[in-house]
C-alpha cells in the first residue's frame, strides 16, 4: 500500500491546469489534516493523441491512466476535472472527495478586448467542445466556430497570434494557470448552460480505502457541490451521453440554500434546434442524495420526451461521419 509512511501520492495529469488544481486540493488536505501529499505526473492518452475529443468520444480520455495507477495501487488518489469523468463508476474506486466548486461559467478571451455581442461577422472562434459551439451558434450563427485541441496557454496563443479572433475556454480553469486578464467576456449560466460538473473537481480513490487509511480526504469534500454535479450529472447519464456530447447541465442552491434549480439544455451542433428544461426540488445540501438524482433523472426524462435523446444521436452521427477528402 502507498503513502502509509512518507507523504500521500497524489496522481495528476501534467498540464500547467492540472497540477495547478491538484496542488491546491494537496494543500487544502495538509492545511486541514496535517497530511503531506508529494504530486506524481501522469501522461494521459488524452494529452498526447492529436485527435480532436470529438473524434474519441470524450469519455475516460484524460482519466483513464489516473485510473490505471489507482488500481495498480501505485498511488493513493487522483484529482481530475469532473467535466472529465464518465458518468458511470469504475469498479472499486469512489469519489472520495468533490470540493467546493469554482465559478462554472464559460469565458471568452478575444483580440481587442471585444465582447461576444460586439465580434465582427465571420470572427474565427476556438473551441474544442460540441456544447459550446451548439448554444454559442444558436446565439451568434454568423460566426465561424473552430474545433481546436491544446491546453489553456496554447489555444489563447492561437489569439495572440491572429489565427483566431477568440476562444472560449472555462471560467475556473483560467484562474487555475492565471490567466484571467485576458478574459473580455463571460457568459451567465442562463445564456450558455456549462457541461456538467464544470468547475468542480472529483479526488478518486480505491473504494476499500476511502473510509480507512484514506478517510482524511473527506476534509475537503463539499456536500452542497456534490449534490448540485450529482444532478448535473444524472441528467448526462439519463440521455446515454458523454463529456463531448452537446449537453449542458447547471444546478444551483438559491439564495437560503434550500431549493436546488437545475436546468440543462441539448442542442444541436448548428445551433438550429433545442430542448431545454428546468427542474427545483428542496433538498437537504448536506444529505439528500436522492432527491438530487431524482432531480436530474426527472428532468432528462422530460427533455428526452421532447426529443432531446435525438439530438444527441445526431450529434454522435455527425461526429462518427467521415468528412469528406
């Protein structure tokens, strides 16, 4: 077993982003615990395939060799980004820990300071997510959305350079690798919905751990944050879609903290059609489970009758199509 002398081991992708959010969920630990956690990088399939995500599927690819060094027991947990997780479990290995959740929304960084009402007609915008580009031509389908791969500081590189005149990239994870100055706009969560879990991270471990010598990562888990991404998440397993599907989800307490709203969205890639839902429920932010996964499977269900469950299959078509030589 690792980590039973010395510090934990704490298995991360190598990204600035990623060891940047990994750091701070090992320093959150140690302040609370005492516990001292040493980082080990990890190269992820996802890091190194030129693929654009689409073309994979989404599902497992930045998560998988985390998962891998979990289950050889060569480490002792793993942060990931949520967004980035399957929503089905892995055999013997639970969400230890899901933090406090950073700002979910997604940001625009564009040349000149502009925002996205005032990008000229035709302006080239970055991103590398089908659920951005769909809501995003639904609101501005004079743009030209272009797919793009890389880590936060090469796609905001592509604007610096001119290649693009914008990109669109998550609000928290500028703030991980300090990057948030060359935000220009920001889109409210009622304009464009984020993917599921955005913002929020997930500490994984071996199930048969978690309760034992592994029981101090419970320090850092967020009750409220878990059950709002449990509902977002419910939502994305309910309409048998993965992290590179066209789904946004995004649940929210109000303002006593006692009514969870949740509200998602499918839309196609063009922008040209939508279902769109929204659900509240009173919760208990520290124990209600279930009531948030009824919650989400509630409202997937109502936007599948409505012919959400379509679009999604659309959406996986044309990725799966051939494009043309």
């Amino acid at each position: 077993m690792t980590g039973s002398t010395g510090p934990a081991r704490l298995a991360t992708r190598r990204s600035t982003m990623a060891t940047s959010q990994s750091q701070m969920v090992a320093d959150a630990i140690t302040e609370r615990t005492g516990r001292a956690i040493e980082l080990v990088l990890v190269t992820s399939f996802g890091d190194v395939t030129k693929a654009h995500l689409t073309q994979l599927g989404g599902t497992g690819v930045f998560v998988n060799a985390l998962r891998d060094e979990l289950l050889a027991d060569t480490v002792d947990f793993a942060v990931h980004s949520l967004k980035d997780l399957p929503t089905a479990p892995a055999d013997g290995l639970v969400l230890a820990a899901i933090p406090e959740r950073d700002d979910p929304r997604d940001a625009l960084c564009a040349r000149d300071g502009l925002k996205f009402a005032d990008l000229p007609a035709g302006s080239r915008v970055g991103t590398g997510s089908p659920r951005r580009v769909a809501q995003l031509a639904a609101l501005r389908p004079d743009l030209v959305y272009v797919p793009i791969r890389g880590n936060a500081e090469t796609r905001l590189g592509k604007v610096a350079s001119g290649e693009l005149d914008a990109v669109v990239l998550a609000y928290a994870g500028l703030g991980r690798v300090d990057r948030l100055a060359d935000v220009t706009d920001v889109f409210d969560p009622e304009q464009v919905i984020p993917a599921p879990g955005q913002g929020a991270l997930a500490v994984e471990c071996r199930t048969e751990r978690r309760d034992g010598d592994l029981a101090y990562l419970a320090s850092v888990d967020d009750p409220a944050t878990r059950l709002a991404v449990v509902a977002e998440r419910v939502v994305l397993a309910e309409l048998e879609a993965g992290c590179a599907a066209p789904v946004g989800a995004h649940a929210r307490y109000d303002a006593d903290g006692r009514e969870l709203r949740l509200r998602a969205a499918v839309v196609a890639t063009d922008g040209s059609e939508a279902v769109r839902g929204e659900r509240a429920a009173t919760l208990d932010a520290v124990t209600d489970l279930d009531g948030a996964v009824a919650l989400g499977r509630d409202l997937a269900r109502a936007m599948i009758a409505d012919g959400a469950d379509r679009i999604v299959a659309a959406a996986f078509a044309e990725r799966d199509t051939p494009s043309e030589p």
